[in-house]
C-alpha cells in the first residue's frame, strides 16, 4: 500500500469512529444520527478510493470507482438532511423533508447506470484516469448545488441562532466547508479538467472536519476550538491558494504547449518558489481576515491585563476599584451585565461593590446563599461555575440536587457565570457576569483571564477594603475630636461670658434683697404688698442661685484635686438626696466594683456633677422609678485599630453609670443637652446648666460625660474617667 492508501484508509477509519462517536452519545436524537450518516458516507468515501487505486483488473477498477463515486451522493444528501434538522421547527411540512431524496437516488441511478457517469477506468503511469461519461455534469451539479444548499442552509441558521448552537453550528460549518470545499476541487473540479493527480487527497482532506467535530464533542466545552478553529482556517485557506497555484501552473504549462511539460521540475520549483515566497504574506492576510470576518470581538488579552493590573495597583479607593473593573471588563468581554459582590465578616455580610444591569434587590444576597456557600469552604478554592456546564452535568446526572440549587440560583440571578474572589483560601467577595451581547458562550481563555485578573484583584480589594476601614476611623476619631473641641469651645465662652454677666448682676442683686429684706423688716406682716415683696425676694434669690451655677461653671478649673474614691463620693451624695430619693417613690440600686482604683478629681465638683445627674433622673420619673448607679474600671478602647499601636493605647478608666428607668430623651434633643441653657423643663423649673456644667467638670478631669437614651424606656449618663495608676503620663 503506498502513502495515499494509508492516508486514505485513516481518513475513513477517523471518520468512522466519529460517525460511531456522535451515534453513541444520542442515539435516539435524529440530528446524531444524521451526522453519523454523514461520517459513515465520507468513511465509505476514503475508503472506497483504497482498492480503486491498487484494483489491477480494469473492471474492478471499474466497480471500485462506482462506489467511489456513489459515496458523494450520500455524503450530500445526508448532509442536507442534517442541516435541515438544524432548520426542522421553521420549516411547514415535513413532507418537504423528503423531496432532496428523489434527485439524489436519480442520481444514484445514473452512477450505477454502466456508461452514463463513468465510462471506463484508464490506467496511466500516475493515477488512474476516468472517462465521463455524457450524464457526467449533472452528477457534477448535483454535486455542487447539494452542498451550497446545505451552506446557505447552515449559514442562514448561523445568523439567526445565539449561545451554545451558534457555536455549534460554527464548527460544523467550517469543518465541513473546509472539508467540502477542498475535496471539491481536488476529487470533482480537477478530474473535470483531466487532472486526476489528486485524486485522492479530498479523502484525506475530511481529516480537517472529523477533527474539528471530534474536538467539539469530546470536550464538550465547545469554546477551545476558537483558536483550533482560527488555524484551521487559515492553513486551509494557504492549502487552497498553494493548491490552485499549483493547478495554474500545471494548466499554464500545458497550454504553452510541450515545451515546458518536459521540464516537471522546473514547473515544481517555480510553484515552490511562489508558495515560498507568498506563504508568509498571505498567512497573514488570511489571519487578518478570519479575525475580521468571524472573530470580531477579538481584544488582546494581554494588553486589557497589564491595563488592569496597572488600574488596580494604583487604586485605593473599594468602589472605584470595583466599578473599574466591572466597566472594563464588561466592555471587552462584551457582557450584557456583571457584578461585584463583596463578602465580609461582619453583618450585613455581603454588599454590592459594583453592579451593573442586575437586579440589586435579587443581587443582595445573604451570607448563606448556595453560591456563597459553594466558594466559602474553608481552605478549598473553586473555579468558577458556568451555567451552560452545570446544566448540561445535571442533564447527565438530574438526581444530583447539591447542582440544581446551583442552577436555580444563577436562574434566579439571571447570570451566566460566577467566579470566586479568594485571598489566602479566604472568599471575600464573588463576581458575576451576564451572557454576552453577541449571545455567544466565553471561551476558556477568557475563563482563565477572568481567574488571573480576579486573583490579583482579591488582593487590591483587600488592601482597599482595610485602607476604607482605616480611613472611616480616622474620620469617626476627627469627628469626635472636633465635636469635643466644639463642645469645649461653646463652654468656654458662655463660661467667660457667664463670669462677666455673673458680676454685673449680682451687685444690683445684692441691691435688690438687701432693700427687699428691709422693706418686709420694716413692713407688718398684715400689709397687702409684703406678698408682693416675698416675690420679689424669692426671684432674686433664685437669680441669684443661677448667677451662682454661673460663676461655678467658670470657676472649675480653679479647683483642688487629689486621689479620690469615687465610690465613697457617691455614698457620700447619696446622703443628700436620701430623704428626696424616700418622698419621691424612687427606687435606688447601687452597685459598687469593689476594687475600684482611685482617681485624680475635685471631690466637691465631682459631688456636684452627681448631684445634677441625679437630680435630673428624677425629674425624668416624676412618678417614681429605679435608679441605678454603678462603678465598674474598663480598658478605653483606642479609636484606631492597629494592631501596632493595640496594646500601648489601652488605658484603665473608672466608669459611673447613673441609669434611670424614666421618661428618655428625644432623640432630635441628644445632641443640645450638654449646650448651657438647653432645657425641656420650662424656665421655672430648669436652667439648662446643669449637664453643661457637669460635662465642662467630667472634661477638666480628662474624663468624657456621655448620654445613651431611648425615650419612653430611661437614660444612661456615663461619666468616664482615667484611673489613678494610668496617670502618670497625664498632665494633670
Ligand atoms: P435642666 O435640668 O435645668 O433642664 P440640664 O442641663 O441638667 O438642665 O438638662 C438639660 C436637659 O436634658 C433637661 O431639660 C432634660 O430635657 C434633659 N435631661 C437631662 N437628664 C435627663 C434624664 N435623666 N432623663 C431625661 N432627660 C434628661
């Protein structure tokens, strides 16, 4: 057997084991079945020409080359009926189906009829020659108008298809278009012309279409083939071209009469020269072209990396960096819709870092979704889930649930493809992408390229996502700071302003009860206006009371302070305001730490802000109520996290806690009760000094006053101050 055979009787062994391969994986699909039709034509085919070349009987010749040339018949005729599969819900009437039939088996007739198509089988020094016989161009146009039927067919339901069976049909079209076409011009239009060299070669050629089928079948993940597919096209093309060079230059030759077709190699080396020359060039003509026409959407993979690797590294900020990459990558990969969500550990667990076309309320997942909990097993990382492959894996396997709670839930996102964003094993967020505009499937590279750019992208959303924790606490730190400088700010100068006022109305206070106590000395306690005096009198007094308050807000920071036992103030307090606590229904709770550490602190002014917070929780309960007062030490807590600076920040604080069981504060008034003269309580009964002072004297001592309330339930003042042995470095 020589080279041509073997090659030939691979070709057909090939697509045999193909044709067996599609029936096998559908057997009761009519489309498998018709391509399997298809495969054991074009098998029969390669095989067929075997025995016609080395048949040495001129009428087993004969026979052989029948059979030769009955197979085309079926491979066209199967392959329209394959391709009107594809077209089966459009078409009417199945009756229709059919009528490709009655030519082809008229066709058939006439191959089989002795003389009709082919006469007689020459023997030649090279391949055999045929001789035509007169019914020979109507098998030749059969031939050819079969096989445009089914292009025009396939390349109709190629533009009107989407997603997986636009790729499908891809690969059919352009394994068989290549195939078709090249058998055509060496198997029909060259022996037509007399030129029977080649014979052979279009069975060989169908090599081209049985792989790129057998490619798509066997992996499944039709997407690979596109760069299989981009080569294929291109070297077919070169093939066609070399090829007809050739045939032009064996054609030229022999019209130029015997001359030169007595000089083989000289025609040999002028095509190789030409082939040689022209490969690269047109190589990559061919590749601009294919990219043009059939892969538009091309972008180079490698340029969009360094872009966003580039954009990633120099952007801190979470939501830029995540809307970025949305944008970006939505663009190139042409995606419909895509989504960035970010996983946390603590609630609300999941937010959205960017979205685009999806529904945000759907998007908004909890922590314990199916998909979520498919990415976060501790220590294991995932690939990314592809809708078009988990439903094909559940059509093979439809008991396995764990994947149709998967399914159902890209469903319900509406998304195609899900990924994971891992940073050392950890999930930290997952992205999302729709189908692609063009309703094509991605492609493993762009799996791939998604994986490199989403592992480095874990890592710049990390170091965001921990610069946007740092930098909200530094603003929560400014904002406290400012609003306690605010706060100072406002005391101090009511503070001035107080002692200047606080001067000027007490002389003429004095003034006044001086000359009103005279008056009612002088006055018989019958005398009409002695009532009228006692007003006066007893509203001096209370200006004066006020004046005092004042004068004792500003005065604070003249006082005298040394280690004091904070629980024993407030035993010592408590004492005062016994007999009111018993009058008034109120309930008192104490409840002392027992080894409470000393703080640095005015005794006196600490006494009088108790008193005011006291006195204050019971005007919240005019009817009664509880009152707790506790002391407990905590550590202060540093406002920053750092783990560098953790331990050394830490202070230990003495905390007072006055809570009382009454009437709570609105919250619209939390923010103005530290501001002097804020008060609910009307001008008779309150001066709106009270926690001003309390504040401006909790401050003085390095310590902070602090208020949580809810109305209608009590209020908690927290009086928080440094504790003795942690003041050393303080100045105080
Ligand atoms: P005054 O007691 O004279 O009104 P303060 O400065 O002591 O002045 O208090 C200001 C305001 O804060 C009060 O008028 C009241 O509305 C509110 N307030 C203070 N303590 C409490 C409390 N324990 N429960 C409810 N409201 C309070």
């Amino acid at each position: 057997m020589d080279i041509q055979n073997n090659l030939s009787f691979l070709a057909g062994i090939t697509n045999l084991s193909l044709g067996f391969l599609v029936w096998a994986r559908g057997r009761k699909n009519t489309l498998n079945a018709l391509y399997s039709f298809v495969a054991l034509s074009v098998a029969s085919w390669c095989f067929a020409v075997v025995p016609f070349r080395s048949a040495l009987d001129p009428a087993d010749s004969l026979l052989w080359c029948k059979i030769l040339y009955v197979s085309p018949i079926a491979i066209v005729t199967s392959f329209l009926f394959f391709n009107f599969t594809f077209l089966s819900q459009e078409r009417a009437s199945r009756l229709a189906h059919f009528l490709p039939l009655f030519p082809a088996l008229g066709i058939l007739t006439l191959t089989l009829w002795p003389g009709m198509v082919i006469q007689e089988v020459l023997f030649a020094s090279g391949e055999k020659q045929i001789v035509f016989g007169p019914a020979y161009p109507i098998y030749f146009i059969f031939i050819i108008a079969y096989f445009c039927w089914s292009f025009i067919i396939l390349s109709k339901q190629y533009f009107n298809s989407s997603g997986i069976s636009r790729m499908q049909i891809r690969y059919v079209f352009f394994g068989t278009f290549i195939s078709a076409n090249l058998g055509m011009i060496t198997n029909l239009i060259l022996p037509t012309l007399g030129i029977f060299s080649f014979n052979w070669l279009g069975q060989i050629l169908t090599i081209i279409m049985s792989s790129f089928i057998a490619y798509a079948i066997v992996r499944y993940r039709l997407m690979d083939i596109k760069i299989i597919l981009k080569r294929t096209l291109v070297y077919s093309m070169l093939l066609i071209i070399t090829f007809s060079v050739y045939v032009f230059m064996i054609l030229f030759s022999q019209n130029l009469g015997d001359r030169n077709h007595s000089e083989p190699t000289f025609r040999m080396f002028l095509s190789a020269l030409l082939v040689a020359v022209g490969f690269e060039p047109l190589k990559r003509f061919f590749q601009r072209a294919t990219d043009r026409i059939f892969f538009k959407s091309e972008y180079d993979q490698k340029v969009l990396l360094s872009r966003l690797s580039t954009m990633m590294r120099n952007t801190i900020n979470l939501e830029k960096l995540c809307k970025d990459l949305t944008q970006t990558l939505m663009t190139k990969l042409t995606a419909k819709k895509m989504a960035i969500l970010l996983v946390e550990e603590e609630p609300p667990f999941v937010i959205i870092g960017a979205q685009e076309g999806f529904n945000e309320l759907v998007l908004a997942l909890s922590s314990n979704n199916p998909l979520i909990e498919y990415f976060n097993i501790q220590g294991v990382q995932k690939e990314l889930l592809v809708y078009n492959e988990l439903k094909k894996q559940s059509e093979e396997d439809p008991s396995d649930r764990d994947l149709s709670v998967l399914i159902r839930e890209m469903e319900k996102l509406d998304t195609t493809l899900v990924g994971p964003i891992y940073i050392k094993g950890r999930l930290i967020g997952l992205f999302f992408l729709g189908e692609k505009r063009s309703e094509d499937i991605y492609t493993e590279d762009e799996f791939s390229m998604l994986e490199i750019i989403f592992s480095q992208a874990g890592t710049s959303i990390e170091n965001a996502r921990l610069y946007k924790r740092v930098h909200e606490q530094m603003e929560e730190l400014k904002k406290n700071q400012s609003e306690q400088l605010m706060q100072s700010a406002k005391l101090a100068s009511v503070g001035e302003l107080a002692v200047s006022v606080a001067h000027e109305i007490n002389n003429p206070l004095t003034g006044i009860l001086g000359f009103t106590s005279l008056l009612l000395s002088e006055m018989s306690p019958d005398d009409p206006r002695t009532k009228d005096l006692k007003v006066i009198e007893s509203e001096a007094l209370r200006s004066r009371q006020i004046v005092r308050n004042l004068l004792d807000f500003s005065r604070s920071h003249g006082s005298k302070k040394e280690p004091v036992d904070i629980n024993g103030v407030i035993r010592n307090t408590l004492t005062l305001i016994q007999y009111q606590a018993k009058t008034s229904n109120m309930n008192l709770i104490e409840r002392f730490a027992k080894d409470l550490p000393p703080v640095h602190a005015d005794a006196d002014q600490l006494k009088q802000v108790f008193i005011n917070l006291i006195k204050n929780a019971f005007d919240a309960m005019p009817k009664g109520g509880i009152l707790t007062i506790e002391t407990s030490t905590l550590p202060e807590k540093p406002l920053v996290m750092n783990s560098a600076v953790h331990e050394s920040a830490s202070e230990e604080m003495v905390m007072i806690q006055f809570k009382d069981s009454g009437m709570g504060i609105h919250p619209d008034h939390l923010q103005n009760i530290f501001d002097p003269f804020f008060t609910t309580k009307g001008r008779q009964m309150g001066t709106g000094l009270g926690l001003s002072i309390s504040y401006n004297i909790i401050e003085k001592h390095g310590g902070r006053l602090e208020v949580e309330s809810e109305l209608g339930k009590g209020s908690n003042f927290m009086i928080k101050l440094p504790a003795l042995s942690h003041q050393g470095s303080r100045n105080v």
